[in-house]
C-alpha cells in the first residue's frame, strides 16, 4: 500500500500528458510505454477503498516500466472530516504523477453535499480534459463520480480521445435500489441513455464480477468481448496473517480471548448488518464479539440498535490510520462481508480481498444466488448465511467460537486462495492486458 511523503516535483500538469518517447519507441514513432491517466474522485491518502486500490494498481503499472501513469483526484473527502489528511495539490510519488482538485468536501451523507461535491470535481476537470487530453493517452475513467465517464463521450465529440471505464457501482441502479431516484422517473431515464453512450464508446470496460457484466451487456447493448471481469486485490505485502495475540489492536481492545468477528470499512446503506445484529442478541451469552471498525450512513442506527437492544458484545470503533490496518484486520478471528438484497452486480465489496489476504474465515451474508456465497461455499473459506435467517446464521457462528480450529482452516485456505487469485500482481497483470489493448487501437486509430 502507499505511503504519504514529499512530493519528488510539482508541475503543471499539463506536461504529464505530453511526454517524450522513450529511445526504444521513437524508430517507429510511438512510445513503448502506454500513457495512462487515471481519474477518480477519491486518491490516497483519503480513506476511501477505491483510492487506495487505484493507488496500489498505479504503483505497480509504474514500477513495471510499460506504463507512464498519471492521476488526477480531488484533496481527501470521503470518510468523516478527522479522517482527512493533508495532501499537496500536485506531487510525484513513486513514478505517478499525481494533480488534486479543489473541490467541495460537504459530507456525503447529505444528498444536495454530494452532488455539489461531485459537481465541483467534474465541471472543471472537463475544461481540463477538453484543452489538455492528449490523443496517444489512454484515459481511465471510474464510477466515482457515478456519471465521471460523461466526460470520455463529450471530449470524444470535439478531439480523439480514447477511454476505459471501470466500473465499481452501478448507477442509477444503485440510486434507485436506495430510493433517491424513481425507478422508471425521468432522472433514471436519462441516466441509463448517458451511460448507453459512455459504455458504447469507451474501448473497454472493466467490471469486479460477473454480475455486473451482464448487467453492461444487457442494459446497455455493449459487446461482451468488451467487458473484462477483473475483481479487485489487496496488497499481500502490506496485508497479511499473523496471530491474533500478536495484533496490538486486540491486545488493546480485549479481543485476544473471545470469538470476534470483524467488520471493517463503510458502515453504507448497500450492506445488510440487521441479520447480524440480531445473531449477535442471540449470542449475548456466548463468548463472543462482534466489532464494527468504519464510518457511514447506517453507523448512527448500528449504534441506536446497539443501546436499545443491550448488545453489550457488539463494539464500535473509528476508522484506523492505514498504518494500523494489518493489526485492525488481524485482530478478529473471522471477518465479515456482506451484500445487501438487490445488490448483487451493482456493487461488489472489496473489503472480501483484504479479508482473504490476513487469512481470515469468511462470514458471508447475502441472496442464495450469489457469486459471495459461491466461492465461499466452493472454496472451503468460510461460512454463508442466507439474508434474514438468523437462526443459521448464529448456529455457524457458535460451531466457531465452541472450536476455534474451524475457523482458522478456513483462513489458511483463504490465504491460499488470495495469493492464487486476488494479488496486486495478477491484477496487475490483468489490468495491464486490456490497456495495452486500448493503446494498440489509439496508435492503430
């Protein structure tokens, strides 16, 4: 994962689009390194996922010699105001050039907030895409902002410019799951008809899973050959097992002895926790902890259902500065992943890779029809219960804290998935394989 220091040089950024080739490139006219520019509204080191996934992907594509990376983002805005760190506005680090917009940090909990933000962020970096893109760069767009890849379709009327969109949530599905928009109303309308042209004329698309590949196929009309299902990673260097005694993090919060299940990162609206909650009133009496570590939209109920009920068991904690994140992760004898009714392909939670990679069992919460609950099932890594039912749920659970021993195979396993699977590098790899296909068809064009 990366880590925050000085910046080597500043410039404006105009200049990372406008690079020379390097020696080996310049006897056929064209760069043997791909130029890349990655947009996405959240960068380290805010605490959003995204960010930091973008970052450990940039990384690696830089450090591979093949790709000259540059990013632009905004200053850190996504988790709670103390959360925010302090970032210059342009810096290089480790080989990426990375530019910060000014935009607004209004809490995202507040809807008109989030839209202003979104706006403050996207208005200008169109101005800047229209003047400055350079047409031998590729651009990767993401879905933070929702509607961030429009920016691909209007530039792409006025000069060459070729895009990949990647995509982490599905929007407007995901608006309409939660109830701010209608579902059939006017703003879904035009929602859908803006991302028809976005995905149609993007060179590729990424997506995390399965499920969203057919939803980009089927809503939108888009070739499947041009939609690539690479799921996210963690970094195993930076994440990885070790005993629970060992963790700091349980030392300091007494979780050494009981049975603790983890729930790390966005306490949002798109995870299911009632199911939980209530397993956990029914295991009031066991030896048994459940711990919340995040912030988000559903924190203040999770703590509303924590003192109305008496759930003396559960604990709730801040987010934790990412150099503690390996002893918060290890701190837990198994960790939590959960998928919300009606989210699967418009959502996927990335915190499963990071869960994998400290080798913990999977306590998976979801629908029956769910690529979740297949691979947990499949590989042996954990345990599924179905959305709402309970009494399984806190069955499974039980069988964990009476013998301790099932847990920890089914982490062993899931760390030897991870590093078969779900690694930086094979992600890496993956990643650089559709780009350097997007590349050949701008120096093709």
């Amino acid at each position: 994962m990366v880590t925050t220091h000085a910046p080597e040089t500043t410039k404006d950024d105009s200049s990372a689009h406008q690079r020379p080739a390097t020696a080996s490139g310049a006897a056929n006219g064209a760069s043997s390194t791909v130029r890349l520019v990655v947009l996405n509204h959240y960068f380290v080191p805010d605490v959003a996922s995204t960010g930091h996934l973008l970052a450990e992907l940039v990384d690696r594509l830089a450090s591979s010699g093949e790709f000259d990376v540059s990013v632009i983002t905004c200053r850190p805005c996504y988790g709670p105001p103390e959360s925010w760190q302090p970032a210059p506005k342009q810096e290089r680090r480790d080989g990426v050039y990375i530019r910060r917009l000014q935009a607004t940090r209004f809490s995202k909990d507040w809807l008109v907030g989030r839209a202003v933000n979104y706006m403050s962020f996207i208005l200008p970096l169109a101005v800047r895409q229209l003047f400055r893109s350079d047409p031998n760069t590729i651009y990767l767009y993401t879905t933070n902002p929702p509607f961030l890849g429009i920016i691909g379709v209007v530039v792409k009327l006025f000069r060459r410019h070729r895009y990949v969109m990647l995509l982490h949530d599905a929007y407007p599905q995901l608006a309409v799951w939660v109830g701010t928009f209608k579902k059939g109303g006017l703003i879904e309308r035009v929602w859908h008809a803006m991302n028809r042209r976005i995905y149609r004329r993007a060179e590729h698309t990424i997506v995390l899973c399965k499920a969203a590949k057919r939803l980009v196929c089927d809503s939108y009309g888009v070739d499947p050959a041009r939609v690539s299902v690479i799921p996210n990673w963690a970094d195993g260097k930076e994440l990885f097992p070790i005993p629970k005694q060992d963790s700091a993090f349980a030392r300091e919060h007494g979780f050494v002895e009981p049975f603790t299940l983890l729930y790390s990162g966005n306490l949002g609206l798109y995870y299911e926790f009632e199911t939980l909650l209530d397993a956990a009133a029914k295991l009031k009496d066991e030896f048994f902890r459940l711990v919340f570590v995040g912030s988000g939209g559903r924190k203040n109920w999770i703590v509303e259902q924590k003192r109305q009920h008496g759930l003396d068991n559960v604990l709730i904690l801040p987010y934790q500065p990412f150099e503690k994140l390996n002893e918060s992760l290890n701190s837990c004898d198994a960790s939590l992943v959960t998928i919300a009714e009606g989210i699967e392909g418009i959502s996927f939670p990335s915190k499963l890779y990071s869960s994998l990679a400290v080798g913990k069992a999977i306590v998976a919460l979801s629908e029956p029809q769910s690529e979740l609950r297949d691979l947990v099932e499949n590989e042996g890594i954990g345990i599924w219960a179905e959305l709402g039912d309970v009494d399984r749920l806190a069955e499974q659970l039980r069988a964990y804290i009476d013998d301790r021993s099932l847990a920890a195979e089914a982490g062993a396993r899931a760390r030897a998935l991870f590093e078969r699977e779900y690694t930086l590098d094979r992600a890496a790899e993956r990643y650089g394989r559709v780009l350097r296909e997007a590349d050949e068809g701008v120096h093709r064009g």
